[in-house]
C-alpha cells in the first residue's frame, strides 16, 4: 500500500492511498479518514460508495463528514468506483458504463471480467487491506452511498448482513436492473441472462428473499433522474411486502448533488453511530 497524501482534519487524519489491487487487476486508489479516537484502539468502520462518474474524491471533497465523524469516532473509507488505467477496458463517451461506473458488480462479460470486480474489490479486497493497515474494528462496520453507490450499498447490505449492522443511501438506483442508465451497464458486464442481474438489484434480491433489518433513505423532490432512474417507491414496495423497515424521507427542493448529500450527511453518520455501538 502506498501513502499518497494525508492531512490532519479536526483531530483526525485523511489520507489518501493506493495498492495494486489483485480484484481488479490495476491500482485502485481509495481514501480513509481515521477519527482522533483510533488512538485509543480500533474504531467502527462505514463504508461510503460513491456514485457514477465520481472516485473517491467527489465525497472526500464535498461530502463534509469529517467534523462529525470525528466527534463520533467513526472511520470513513472511500473507495473509488471502477478500475481505471492503461489497458482497463473502458467506453470512453459512455458516462454511464466503465471507467467510473463499476456499478459495484463482479462482470462475467469479456473484456470486462478481467477487471471489472467491484464486489469482490469491496467486500473481501479492500477490508482485508483496511483489516491489515488502520485501526478498524471491523466487528463493527456499516455501508452507505450515492446514487450507483447506493445501489451499492444497499445490494451489499442485502447480500452480506452477517457483517454490517446498518445501511443507509442517498437517492440510490432502486432497481437498476430496468432504469434506462443502469440497464444497460449490467447486460455489458453480466451478460443478457437477466437472471444474473438478480444478484445486483435491490428489489429483485428482496423478492428472492434477501433480508436487512431497515434502510435509512433520503431522496431529493428535485433530482432530474428521480423519475426515470432512481424510483424510490419501487424499494418501498418491497420492503413493504418483504417487511424490512424502511425510513424514506422525500426531501423537498433537493437535487441530486453533493448540497444535498452534506445537507443530510450529519444524519446518516448519527443513524450509523447510534447501530454500531
């Protein structure tokens, strides 16, 4: 692992860092902030992924997490969103699909499968890095995200509830495996079966009976892609029928940018605390 950066932040350390990655087959960059706390001993971790076109500088830069998490002694690990790199392959005119658009799935299709392995870069890589490098508790870990991270976030929580003990999103792809920006992207890196898409939608690992005790979500009444692409009703519908508790709070005016997601930052980073102990 490599040190790119770091800097001392209200108490607490951001760093930026980066490894060849064995997942991906490139060097991944990801960033961590570690809360004064950690001093003391291990510290909870929340996992925040970042949504399309972004690396793990947009929430870094924009999200404004750091007063708050180093008041409540939490670690804050950033992935980014895709590999990228010389040979990677990538659509270079498609914001929707490659170079930061992961999507966070593990891609069966050629040329993708060689490094498109965003789950398995998430879910086993990276913690074992963190596990091995930072002070991280890591009986204690929760997940959220933006968007295609939300996404992320809430299909990993779904498939993985043994390990976090809570998860939250800001306007995630409800159902991605029918929005018109995300469809796409999973035929490219899955393949036409749509039976392999199962794997990668909220909804559908729901309905196939994928359970997580509740979701935090907020999503904004102003956000141009409410409509077409993120749907939020859909994942109420089936966290109503599958009975998980969802809090879904509509919030009025709001966009799709980062004023919205620092906007209600400080209240996901209190909903992780007060489920991670």
């Amino acid at each position: 692992m490599k040190t790119i950066s770091t800097s001392k932040s209200h108490g607490g350390v951001q760093g930026v860092y980066a490894h060849a990655s064995a997942a991906c087959a490139c060097d991944m960059t990801f960033a961590v902030f570690v809360p004064p706390q950690a001093k003391d001993g291990p510290v909870p971790v929340l996992w925040y992924l970042s949504g399309l076109t972004c690396t793990h500088a947009n929430v870094m830069d924009k999200g404004e997490y750091r007063r708050l998490a180093a008041e409540l002694g939490l670690i804050i690990v950033c992935p980014d969103t895709s590999p990228r790199g010389e040979g990677v392959a990538d659509e270079k005119d498609n914001w929707q699909f490659g170079s930061g658009a992961g999507f966070y799935v593990d891609a069966t299709q050629a040329p993708f499968a060689e490094n498109y392995r965003m789950y398995s870069y998430v879910t086993e890589e990276l913690p074992a890095l963190l596990a091995a490098n930072f002070p991280a508790d890591m009986s204690r870990q929760a997940i959220f995200g933006h968007s295609m991270g939300g996404h992320g976030a809430l299909t990993i929580a779904l498939k993985n509830p043994e390990r976090f003990k809570s998860c939250s999103a800001f306007a995630p792809i409800a159902q991605p495996s029918t929005a018109g920006w995300s469809k796409p992207a999973l035929e490219k890196y899955l393949g036409a079966d749509e039976a392999a898409w199962h794997a990668y939608d909220t909804t559908l690992l729901i309905g196939d009976g994928k359970r997580f005790p509740e979701f935090l979500v907020d999503q904004g009444s102003a956000d141009s892609f409410l409509q077409e692409g993120l749907r939020p009703w859909l994942l109420e519908d089936a966290c109503k029928k599958a009975g998980i508790g969802l809090t879904l709070r509509m919030q009025d005016g709001y966009d799709h940018s980062y004023n919205f997601i620092s906007t209600f930052m400080d209240d996901h980073l209190r909903w992780h605390a007060a489920r991670l102990g």
